[in-house]
C-alpha cells in the first residue's frame, strides 16, 4: 500500500477516470430505489439510501480534564496509558480500524534517523512522509495555504494542536512558515514563540517528534515543544477543552474498511470489494434499466460506506474542535473526496458535508458555518484544505 502520495496503477486509473467522467458528463446516479440523484447527493448523508445506518465508529466519552499551566506557561496534560497495557482504555477508541495505515506510518517513521545533526542535514531534500516528494515541495506547495490562515491567529506564547502529527514534519513547517513572516520569505521577521502539542497513534512516529524533529536545538528557533502523545485522533479524552490558539490536522487518515469486511485481516491491501461497490454506483448511471435493477446493492452499500466516512470525520474533527478556544480556527489540511468519487485517492467527504455539518451541528462541533473557507490543494490536486473558526 502506498500512502498518501496515492499511486495505485494505469489502467484502473484510466477505468475510473472514464467512468468517472462519464457520471460527470450525465451529472446523476442512481440511488437505491432507483431515482436519479446529482453526485453531490450521493455523497451526503441526506441520500435515502444513507440515512438509516447507525455507525459503528463511536464517539468518544466525555471527559473533563482541568486546563493548568506549568510555570512557563506551558500547557500540561499526561498521555494516556500505551494501548496493550492494564491501564490503557483503547477498547473505547477507534483505533483498530487503522491498523494497516500503523504498518505503513511506522516503515515511514523507521527511515527518519534518530541522529538530530544528521536529520537537520538531509530532511529538506528527502521524501516527507512517504508522498516521493521532498520537504522543500510540499513546504512550497502548503505555503499558500498556511500563510494565509496561520499567521493571523497566533503570536508569540500561542499554543498550536497537532492532530495526528506523525513525525512532527508539518508541526515543524508550519512553524517555519510562521517565523519566515507567512509569506516564504526568509527574514526570520515573523512569528516565534509558539508552543506545538499533538498526538499521533503510531508510537515510534512520536518518538521522533519528540527526540528529533521537534526536539530543543531542532526544532525552529524561538519556539518550544509540548505534550506529544501516542493516541487516537477520535479520542483526545486526555486532552484539557477549550485549550488551544489554533488545532489543525495534516491530513484525516479516512476509515478504510468501512464495511468491515477485512476485520480478519487489518494489514489487508486490497479494496478489490470496495471497487466493485464503485463500478456498480458507476453502472447505476447507465441508461439501460436491467442494468440499474442489478446495482440496487451497490449503491445501497455506498450509502453506508458515505455515512461511515461522515461518521468518522465527524468525530475526528469534533475532538479538534472541542480542544481549540472559543473562536479560533479548527483547521483540516488535504482533505480526500469520497472512494467512489475519487478511487485514486483513500477516501473522504465532499465539500458540501462541512457545511451541512457546521450548520446541523451534527457531530457537536460548534463551528461558525460562516467562518467556512476552503482552498482547492496544490500538492493533491484532488484535495481541498478547510478552514473553521469555532463559535465564540
Ligand atoms: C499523512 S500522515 C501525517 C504526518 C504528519 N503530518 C507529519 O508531519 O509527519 C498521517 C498520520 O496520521 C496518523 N494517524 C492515522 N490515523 C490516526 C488516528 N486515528 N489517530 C492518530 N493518528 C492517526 C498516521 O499514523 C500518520 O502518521
């Protein structure tokens, strides 16, 4: 499996590009009972066909941790307990579901030296995050993105949430981006003194965070580390509310098997079941009415797999949101469109589903769906990036 920089072969690609094009051109599916529907529909959870499945990912518990400061001003929080041992709670939290992007995240992470002298020699023109491409590329292309929405919610002593943070790569470009003043210049007349906290679920990737990437003589000047820990991004429970100057996520790492059909097998590398689901939502746009009568299950099975997806981004993101201050950006960096809409990438939601859930207030984020602004990826160019302001 390749992750993140998405390469998954010709002609399947060359299938799904036509067949994606064709639903394009007519503009409509079919749902289950056989009414056009547009494509955005398809996606929603207002679909008939995707309204009465009850998700199997679960939202965390609530759990109120104080919000306390150390004498620097840090903010202070204990992770939780390694999951496998006695004390740990991972039962509750979703993270089995994931269990074959753990394998690829943690190769990744592996290459990543542990010598800081070494790392801060070579990280600029090595591959970041497995994408085949380097740090100075993706740092390029985030650039107009992050410039534009960072730089304004934070200054010196802000605290700044990673969700998912891997290595700490994009923590650590973030910051860079901020200190050369936004805009990829160099003068080091920006912003410093921003405090960075995550967590990631792959326990060797936080370690390299912590001892390497964003380690004191590392990580870029006149900023600090805090807390980083080994946990789910669909349960923060060890984490204060209310507590941060800007949350953002790199990338939501979609729900992979929604259908569980792969629950014996989590490292599983083939979505073979779930291709076939697509051809036949694809099919359901032919003109032919035997052959629509046949895809009724397709498209059913969409149905759930769109609203297991809504599910999952839904209580991903509310754990940012519930984590960030009253009124500050919930930020979501690359995010996927559907399977069946874009194969060639993992997974994800349109568009529209940020607004709806903004407005509806599905998954409790008390989000402004005013404040909702998105800017097409550069890097992905499938991909979007969403920015948020949580209501004051
Ligand atoms: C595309 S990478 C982002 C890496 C990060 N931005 C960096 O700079 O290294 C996605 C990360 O999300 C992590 N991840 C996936 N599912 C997760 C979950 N449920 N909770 C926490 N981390 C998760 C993966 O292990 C991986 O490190």
């Amino acid at each position: 499996m390749e992750i993140h920089g998405v390469t998954k072969g010709g002609m399947k690609k060359i299938v799904a590009v036509l067949l994606f094009l064709a639903l394009c051109v007519n503009g409509f599916v079919l749902n289950r009972r056989f009414n056009t529907v547009a494509l955005s529909d398809l996606a929603s959870s207002s679909s008939s066909s995707a309204t009465n499945h009850t998700a199997t990912t679960t939202a965390p518990t609530t759990t109120t941790i104080p919000l306390q400061k150390d004498n620097d001003g840090k903010i202070v929080f204990t992770c939780p307990p390694p999951s496998g041992s006695s004390d740990s709670d991972s039962d509750s939290t979703n993270s089995e579901r994931d269990d074959g992007f753990e394998k690829d995240y943690t190769s990744v992470s592996r290459e990543i030296t542990t010598n800081q002298t070494e790392f801060l020699a070579t990280f600029r023109t090595t591959n970041y995050d497995a994408w085949h491409k380097s740090y100075n590329t993706v740092k390029n292309g985030s650039t107009a993105f992050k410039s534009k929405y960072y730089p304004k919610y934070l200054q010196n002593g802000s605290h700044l949430y990673e969700s998912a943070c891997g290595i700490g790569l994009n923590l650590f470009m973030t910051l860079e981006i901020l200190q050369e003043g936004g805009g990829g210049g160099t003068s080091g007349d920006g912003t410093t003194g921003i405090t960075v906290y995550g967590n990631e679920y792959v326990p060797e990737s936080v370690e390299k965070a912590r001892d390497v990437v964003l380690a004191e003589g590392v990580i870029p000047s006149g900023n600090q580390q805090g807390t980083i820990c080994a946990g789910d991004s669909t349960n923060l429970g060890h984490v204060p509310s209310g507590a941060f100057d800007l949350v953002y996520t790199g990338y939501v790492t979609p729900s992979m098997d929604l259908l569980g059909i792969h629950t014996d097998d989590p490292e599983y590398d083939d979505m073979t079941e779930y291709d076939e689901i697509c051809s036949s939502v694809w099919r359901s746009n032919s003109k032919n009415e035997t052959a629509k009568e046949h895809d009724w299950m397709g498209n059913h099975l969409w149905g759930i797999m769109v609203q297991k997806q809504r599910d999952w981004y839904g209580i991903w993101v509310g754990e940012m949101a519930r984590i960030a201050k009253p009124g500050v950006p919930v930020i979501i960096e690359q995010v996927s469109l559907p399977y069946c809409v874009e194969e060639e990438d993992w997974g994800g939601v349109i568009k529209e589903f940020w607004y709806e859930s903004a407005r509806e207030n599905t998954y409790g984020w008390d989000i402004d769906p005013d404040s909702i602004e998105m800017m097409d990826d550069t890097i992905h160019k499938s991909r979007y990036n969403v920015f948020m302001l949580k209501n004051i």
